[in-house]
C-alpha cells in the first residue's frame, strides 16, 4: 500500500452541524492531499489529533488511500463497540422521537455489559449504566458537565469494549440476545420490552454491516427463543369492577352542588372510566376526542383511536421539555 511521510496536522475547528448541534471537525494533510473527521466532542477530536500528532512526530508512514497511519489505520478497521453505540446513537437521534431516543440508549446500554473486553478497573454496575444512559448515548447531553464517577466511567468504557467485529460470531450474538432479556434485577424481562430491544439491537448490527465494521448480522441465525407474554391476570394488582365504581366516584366527588373543586375532575374521570372500561392505554386514552366516539343510546359502542401521546424526557426532546415527541 502507497504511504508517505509528508503530512501536516492543523488545529481542530469547531461548527455546527445539520442537526443544530456543535461538531468538532480535525483536519490534515497526507501528500497536500486535504483529509478531515468530525467528531461530537472536542475531548474525541483531541483524542484523534493527538493520535495523528504522535504517529507524525514518531516518523510513521501514512497512507496514501485514507490519510491515516499505519497503526491508527489498522486500529480504525477495528471499532469498539462502545464508538459504534454512539455513532448508531447520533444516526437515529434527528429523526428519532423522544420516546425512541430513551428506548434506543435503553437497548445499548443493557448490551453492552457482554461487550466488555476487561473488568480491570471496571466501575460499578449503576454508574456505568447512568454513564451511558445519562450522557454517552444522549446526543445531547454528551458534552454536558458529568458527575466525576461518569467521567471516569466513560473513560473506561472508551477503552474496554470488544470490536463490533466480534458480533460477527453466533456465540456473541446470543449473548447479546440473552442479556436482552433479563431486566437489571436478574429476573426475566416482559415479551414486549424484548421484543423492542431486539428490534434496536438488530437495527444497530445492520447499521453496522453499512458501516463495513461488521461482515453481517447474524441475530436471524440464532435460533433463540423470546420470552412469552403471559395472558393470566394478576388479580392482586388489577381493580376489580367494584373498585373501579369507587374510583370514579372519589373522582366525581371533586364536584359537589356542580361546583368544580379542580377544573380537571370531568377529564379524569372520563380518561379513568376508558381506560378501564374500554382498555385503552394511558398514551391512548389521554388523545380521545369527542370525534373518536361512536356511541348510541344503548349497547355496546366504538372508540376510534387515531393518536397516542407516548410522553418523553426533557432530556431525549429537542426543545429541553418534557414531550410527545422528538421537538
């Protein structure tokens, strides 16, 4: 392969990006050939200049066909699973909703504890996890100010996670699959929270397989079996009709002589009443409107449900409050 020694390494320059948000750009040249890379933090761009700075100032050859040296390059075929989260992270966040920026660093963080490469040092189980889900795999709060234990988690994780490369093993696949389905406190996790996570681990190795750091995913190949939703009902935790009576009854009472004691009373009661009437769920329940309803004088009637109102963190919207989406 074609290298050479002639290469300059300029200072980092920070712009903004499509999204809004700040990117830092480091840029340099191989043979008067102009190259550059952008990165979401400065400390990652310093990281990478610094790598650059070190291989020039030690006489390492570059290469010709992507401007990298020798050893960066062949360290760069090699990406940590940890780089791949967070660049699957700020693929899917400008079109993401907010609920489906939690879900996704949700997914990544609950991976990747089988994606270590040591447990040298590793920090506690709580901060890792707050680590990545807090910042390492928010789009927008990555450069924030961090608690010192976060900081030193992410430092870790930076260094301590397998190549992407290793997902291209069953064996790694499964366990990915597997660690999916517990929750943190070792007991099995609901069909339904699996079947998400699988739908994001599976849409993160694809992106993978574009990226060309993974060969393909083999989650398809695995003959793993999901959990099942479990159809009984827990009667120690469902209203019986009884209960639901006095439920909206001690709503109601908010009126008394049909004065309002709480001007929300008549859209509690009617959003309780569906929800446990009709089984809609809260999201569901909280968008009916007056057109959605199909009901005659006696008998059964209908609810057309047009819209959910899914409810995000201020720290997964774009405006910084707390939404119905990712604005």
């Amino acid at each position: 392969m074609d290298t050479t020694y002639d290469v300059r390494v300029w200072a980092i320059r920070a712009r903004e990006g499509r999204t809004g948000r700040k990117a830092y750009e480091v840029r340099w040249l191989v043979a008067k050939k102009p190259w550059a890379d952008t990165f979401p933090t400065r400390a990652l761009a310093n990281g990478f200049r610094s790598r650059l700075e070190r291989a020039q100032k030690e006489g390492e050859a570059f290469r010709l066909l992507d401007g990298l040296p020798v050893s960066v390059a062949r360290q760069a075929d090699e990406m940590s699973w940890f780089d791949f989260a967070q660049r699957y992270i700020d693929m899917k966040w400008p079109r993401a909703a907010g609920k489906s920026r939690a879900g996704n660093a949700d997914t990544l963080a609950t991976v990747t504890p089988v994606l270590l490469s040591s447990s040298r040092g590793r920090p506690d189980d709580a901060v890792l996890r707050k680590a990545m889900t807090g910042w390492a795999f928010n789009a927008k709060r990555r450069d924030a100010a961090k608690p010192a234990d976060v900081e030193r988690a992410l430092r870790w994780l930076q260094d301590n996670t397998v190549p992407v490369s290793q997902l291209d093993d069953p064996a790694m696949a499964r366990r990915a699959l597997e660690q999916i389905s517990v929750r943190m406190d070792g007991k099995p996790a609901a069909a339904k929270t699996v079947a998400r996570k699988r739908a994001v681990l599976h849409n993160a190795l694809e992106y993978a397989v574009e990226l060309k750091v993974l060969n393909r995913n083999r989650l398809p190949e695995v003959k793993w079996t999901p959990p099942k939703d479990v159809k009984s009902i827990d009667k120690r935790v469902v209203i019986n009709p009884d209960q639901a009576r006095k439920l909206l009854s001690a709503v109601a009472a908010q009126f008394i002589d049909g004065q309002p004691r709480r001007s929300s009373g008549p859209m509690l009661t009617a959003y309780f009443a569906v929800m446990y009437y009709a089984g809609l769920r809260p999201e569901e329940a909280a968008m009916l409107r007056k057109q959605d309803l199909q009901l005659p004088e006696n008998g059964w009637g209908e609810l057309l449900l047009s819209e959910t109102a899914p409810v995000a963190g201020a720290a997964w919207t774009d405006s910084g409050s707390v939404g119905t989406d990712g604005s």
